[in-house]
C-alpha cells in the first residue's frame, strides 16, 4: 500500500515515517509540508493512504481533505496533535470524506509506542477495507429472531454511520424536534479515545442532548446515546445497552451490524431504523434483521453520500424501506414514528 505524508512538522513527519517503514508492504508515496503542496501532489500522484496533519500554514488539513476527496479521492486519516481539543476541525475533516482520525505518534527508542501501534492498526484495518490487505472479512452470523411479542416501549431510532458520518448526523439529528418523542442510539465508526469530544461537538451543534452510552443505559425520550468504546455496543434482553468484545473478527469495533443485531433480537417495540455515508458493508446485514422485524429503514442516497458503501450493501441485500438525501432523512423518521403511534 502507497501511502503518503502530509505535515509541516519535520520531527512528525520523521516519527510517521520510521513508523510505515516497520512493514514491508507499506511504501511511501511522498511528503508533503502543507495542505497546497498535498493538494497538487495528489493530483499528480494519488496514493492509496493519506496520512494528513490537521494544523498547517497555508491550507490546512481540513480544505485539503475537502479538496483532495472532490478532485483526487483516496482514502484519508487526520493526525493531529490532540484529536480532542482540535476536535471541531476533525470532525469538519470527517465530513468531507476523512476515515478516521488519531493522535500524533510518538518517537519511539526503538520499540513501538501504545501510539505508533495504535496508527498502523488503523492503517492495516483502512488496507482492509479499500483491497490492499489480503484478509478477508469474517461473515457476519445472524442472531436469532426477536423471542417475545411487542411490548408498550418508546419508539427507538437507530443509526449506523462512517466516513462522512459526522456531518450527516448534523444534518438529521438538528432537525429533530426537541421534545423528539423517539429514543435516539448511535453507532459511529470512531476510536473510544475521540468519543467524548465527539459528543461534546455534537452537543455544541444541535438541542437535543447527547452522551456516550454507558453499560445499563435504558434508551429515553428525547436523548441522543453515542456508543463511547472500542468493545460493541449491544442490546440487553431487558432493553438495557451494553458493551461486549465478541465478535473479536467483527471488521469494526464498534460495529453498526452486532448493535443493529441486537436490537432486532431484543427490543419489545417498533422503531426505525437508518443507516449513513460509509465505506465498506457494516449495518447491512443488521438492517436487513431490522426489516425483517417489522423496522421502518431508511439508507442515504447515493448523491448525498461522502462514500456510498454502507448503504449500497444494505440496497442490494434489500434491507432498506426507503433511499434518501440526507436532508430528508428526520422527516421519514418522525412520519414513520407517527405512524407506529397511530
């Protein structure tokens, strides 16, 4: 895999490199010391993998990115010195099309860091997904069908998304009302070191209130829940989140299928299910279990798509009730809730 190095730090720079030198298969395509300079190198040299500073002179990370994915697209990931306090740039760099984001590796004294192994994890799970890595993903096992008969619950909203994901959610989750008469649950692709500050932007963006899930949680009206660690975040028999580490071969941790999963297993209600903007196939097995419940489902269109991955699969398993922009997307879902009331 060609990857290449955007940064205007010459001690960053050298950490990324000594650290894509530890494997054979990864090559470096070329540096560049600022968001202009990456800019016209990828135009001319588009390589599979970039590794982009956030905070440069001249262009920063954020309208590079924004460049790069409308006139050169190739797979993304922000480095920055603090993932959280620059969270807002972050996340703006998410929504035009960055897969995923992490904290500047440190020099490591001959052995590898807690930080440099943490990047090329990220780095052989994007190879995965964009065909570069010969590892193939395990088969998602369905679960059982829902045991018990529907119950008096809230109605429950679901939603799956990833790269482009944050923006989306802006988008949908800003046009809910605030007395939103639904329980709102949350499955973004994104390292439980970055979840809190994501709330926190979220919480700035929108007036519903948002807060990572914790382990008991009992989704409510009106409360946006954010899964907030690397385990999978799941559904309880008795209605309650929770996390678990299986499956361990899952593609993502979180996963949108094992939650999606989860809830088509145990919640004794109706709701609606969605699934956003996405590289890969994650949630569209676990919307086609939504559906087969008895869900209302909603996938992203193409046009409004930074990546349509996630939805294509869940479109041609046939999981999905509807397809639409982005913009219509809140609307559909309290048409459906009014209708599951009536």
């Amino acid at each position: 895999m060609r990857i290449a190095i955007v940064n205007d730090l010459i001690i960053a720079v050298e950490a990324l490199r000594r650290i894509l030198a530890k494997v054979p298969e990864y090559d470096l395509a070329w540096i560049a010391y600022d968001g202009v300079e990456a800019v016209a190198k990828c135009a001319e040299d588009t390589p599979d993998l970039i590794l982009m500073d956030v905070l440069m002179p001249n262009m920063d990370g954020v309208e590079a990115t924004r460049r790069i994915m409308s006139q050169s697209p190739c797979a993304i990931v922000m480095v920055t010195a603090s993932v959280n306090r620059y969270a807002a740039k972050v996340f703006a760099a998410m929504g035009y099309g960055a897969l995923d984001a992490v904290n500047t590796p440190a020099m490591g004294l001959g052995e590898q860091t807690e930080s440099s192994i943490r990047l090329l994890k990220k780095i052989a799970t994007i190879a995965r997904l964009i065909g570069k890595s010969s590892q193939q993903r395990s088969q998602f096992d369905s679960p059982l069908k829902p045991q018990n008969s529907p119950q008096q619950h809230p109605p429950l909203i679901i939603i799956g998304s990833s790269t482009g994901g944050p923006q989306a959610l802006v988008t949908i989750l800003s046009k809910f009302p605030q007395n939103l008469n639904a329980s709102v649950v949350i499955v973004q692709h994104l390292d439980a070191q970055f979840t809190q500050g994501f709330a926190t932007w979220l919480n700035g963006q929108i007036s519903l209130p948002v807060n990572l899930a914790i382990s008991g949680d009992l989704p409510k009206l009106g409360r946006v829940l954010i899964a907030g660690t690397n385990h999978h975040l799941v559904m309880r028999s008795d209605q309650t989140l929770d996390y678990q580490e299986e499956p361990l071969n899952s593609f993502y941790h979180p996963s949108v299928d094992v939650f999606f999963a989860s809830v088509a297993k145990y919640w004794q209600g109706k709701g609606v299910g969605v699934l956003l903007t996405g590289m890969g196939r994650d949630g569209a097995q676990g919307l086609k279990l939504l559906r087969d419940s008895d869900w209302h489902t909603i996938v992203q269109d193409s046009k409004t798509c930074v990546v349509y991955g996630m939805p294509k699969a869940a479109v041609e398993l046939g999981a999905a009730v509807q397809i639409l922009p982005v913009e219509a997307i809140a609307q559909a879902c309290t048409k459906s809730l009014n209708a599951i009331k009536s």
